[in-house]
C-alpha cells in the first residue's frame, strides 16, 4: 500500500499520517496533495474536531523531496516561487485557517518545510530524540512554509537568524525552553501524550476553542484596542454557543460538561 498520507478517524480526531517513511517523509506531488485533502476534510467535516499530524517511520518530515529538484536532470531553473504558491502556502493558509486545534506529534527530525509545517501547528509535541533544522540554508534557499515568519514570531530576530543561517539542528528539550514547541516528551510516551491531548480537546468546545486560535493568531497584528474589539466580538459569539451553556450549567450542577462542538 503506497498511500502517501494515512488518514484515521476516531473520537472527532483526524489523524493524519506523513507516510514516505524511506524518504524521511519528504514532499513530493502526491504527499502534498494528499496533505491537503486531508486539512480540506477537516475544515469540511463538523464531526472532526482536532487534527492529530504526525510521521511514519524514523522521521517527521525532511521537508521538500529534492530527488524531484535535480538540477543535473533539468533543462531550465525551476521557479520555486510557483511551487511555494501551488504546494506549500495553500497547506500552511489551511493549518492556520482551520479554527479547529491542530496537534502536532514530531516523531523524528523534521527538517526545511518539515519543521516549519510542524510549527504551523497549534500545538506541538516532540520527542525528545526529534530536532529540528532549517536545512534551508545548507542549498542556497531561505526558510519557506512559513519559517521565516514562525521564527521570528516564536523567538525573535536573533535566535531565528542564527537557526535560519546556520542550520545547527535543535533538539526538542531546547525548542520546548525557547518556546518554539508546547512540550518534548519522552520518545515512547509521544503519541499517547499528543493523541490523548488531541482526543481531549476533540471533545472540547470546539466553537470556542476556534474563535481563541483566530484571536491569538490575530494579537500581533492588532493595537490593543483594535485586539479588545476583536475579542468583544468572538466573545459575543462564544457566549451564543450551546457550549457555553453547558459549561455554565455543567458547573452549576457540579459536573463535567459535555461539549457537542456548536
Ligand atoms: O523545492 C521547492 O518546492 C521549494 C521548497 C522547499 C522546501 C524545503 O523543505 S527545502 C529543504 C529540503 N530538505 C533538506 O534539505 C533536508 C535534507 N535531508 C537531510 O538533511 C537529512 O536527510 C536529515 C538531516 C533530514 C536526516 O539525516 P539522516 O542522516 O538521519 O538521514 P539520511 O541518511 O540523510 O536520509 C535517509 C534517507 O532519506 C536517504 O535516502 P537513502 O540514501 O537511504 O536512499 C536520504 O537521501 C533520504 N532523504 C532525506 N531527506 C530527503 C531525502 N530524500 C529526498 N529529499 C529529502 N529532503
């Protein structure tokens, strides 16, 4: 079976599956498109709630198959910029789109736009044994899917500069200190922590838990009036859901809510 992205469903969580593991789980057409059939599901579907993103094998994601850039088998330069807009952006704008938690369980190294398709998430676990590099730099290219961006965000100009230019491999222990990543687990604990985590949150308000990606993503654009009017709004809408009227009566009644997602 060659499917180049597994795809499960269970308890409202999509897991999703890299699944080139003799590749490192490198993009190539197929895995890209699969991806995206997997992120467009997700946003399609109301009974999906949290999306589990994960790699088979010894590796999250080597970032781009570069058996499909060779230079040596190529009569022109290829536009990069064309593959960017056609493979990576629309995934990177749905992982970020979706307001719906997206989990991310680094398994091995993720590298290029592995790592950075990894700190798109919203949550993001590592084993301890995983790290992180932006291999970018290492054949002549700027960090994509998001990086250069991400990393600045996460960890200022100058850690994302050395990172960006060096490509030194970070280890997970030290993504979780710099703030880059939630947690790095022990290796065997990884996927029990990260799906347990994404099965929780499937059963969450998922109305709610969407409108607070939205605000967060939204903060640093925003001067802090602008930002209170956007979170007068999404509360409005939050206090309109079924959910928080369970979560009020729930706590009234002295037990745990059940959340139906609306
Ligand atoms: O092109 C565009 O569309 C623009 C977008 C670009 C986005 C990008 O992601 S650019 C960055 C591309 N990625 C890299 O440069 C990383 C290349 N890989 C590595 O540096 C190393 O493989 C790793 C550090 C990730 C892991 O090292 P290691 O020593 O654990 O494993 P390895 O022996 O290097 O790799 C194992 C196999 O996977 C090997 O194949 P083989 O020899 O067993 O048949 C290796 O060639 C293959 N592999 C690893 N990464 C890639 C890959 N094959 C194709 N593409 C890869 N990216």
């Amino acid at each position: 079976d060659n499917q180049t992205v597994l795809v499960t469903l269970k308890d409202g969580v999509l897991g999703v599956t890299l699944n080139r593991p003799d590749k490192l789980n490198s993009f190539n057409v197929d895995m890209h498109l699969a991806l995206r059939a997997a992120l467009q599901r997700a946003h399609d579907e109301a009974d999906i709630r949290a999306v589990l993103l994960t790699g088979a094998g010894r590796a999250f994601s080597a970032g781009q198959d570069l058996g499909d850039r060779d230079p040596r088998k190529m009569t022109e330069k290829p536009d990069l910029g064309e593959t960017l807009e056609t493979y990576y952006n629309p995934t990177l704008r749905l992982i970020r789109s979706l307001e719906k938690p997206v989990i991310a369980a680094v398994n091995g190294v993720a590298a290029g736009a592995g790592a950075n398709i990894a700190f798109a998430c919203d949550i993001v676990f590592a084993a301890k044994s995983a790290k992180f590099i932006q291999a970018f730099s290492k054949i002549g290219l700027i960090p994509d899917a998001g990086g250069s961006w991400s990393l600045t965000r996460a960890l200022g100009e100058p850690r994302a500069k050395a990172l960006a230019m060096t490509a030194e491999p970070l280890i997970a222990e030290k993504a979780e200190d710099w703030g880059l990543i939630w947690k790095a687990v022990e290796d065997e604990k990884l996927m029990e922590e990260a799906s347990g985590l994404a099965t929780r949150l499937a059963g969450g308000p998922t109305k709610g838990l969407g409108l607070t990606k939205r605000l967060i993503q939204a903060a640093s654009e925003h001067d802090l009036s602008t930002h209170l009017d956007m979170e007068r709004d999404c509360q409005r809408e939050a206090g309109r859901t079924d959910d928080y009227a369970e979560g009020v009566t729930a706590f009234l009644e002295k037990r745990a809510p059940v959340f139906k997602g609306k």
